[in-house]
C-alpha cells in the first residue's frame, strides 16, 4: 500500500485546515489593507493545495 493511499484521510484534514486560515487571513487582510496577512494567506492556500495534489493520484 503506497503512502498515498495510508495516509489519505489525514492529508485530506490537513488541506483543508490549511485553507480555514487562509481564507479568513484573505479577508482580514484585505479589509485592513495588510500586506503581511494576505501574503500568508496565500501561502496557507498554496500549501494546501500542493498537498491535494500530491493526494489526488
């Protein structure tokens, strides 16, 4: 069984929890204008999505 396959649920938890944070830190920081926060934002997203794809195969 590959790593893919045995880890799949909690990878799946871990994208998505990426992206709570990174959503929330889009908004606050483009209400406030902060730089700072949306570019964290964008990195919670990125990491997150990188991790779908590595589990979509």
């Amino acid at each position: 069984m590959s790593w893919r396959k045995k880890h799949r649920m909690d990878l799946l938890k871990l994208s998505f929890l990426l992206f709570i944070p990174g959503f929330v830190l889009a908004y606050l920081g483009g209400n406030s204008g902060n730089s700072l926060q949306i570019g964290l934002s964008f990195a919670f997203i990125g990491l997150g999505s990188l991790i779908a794809l590595l589990i979509k195969n």
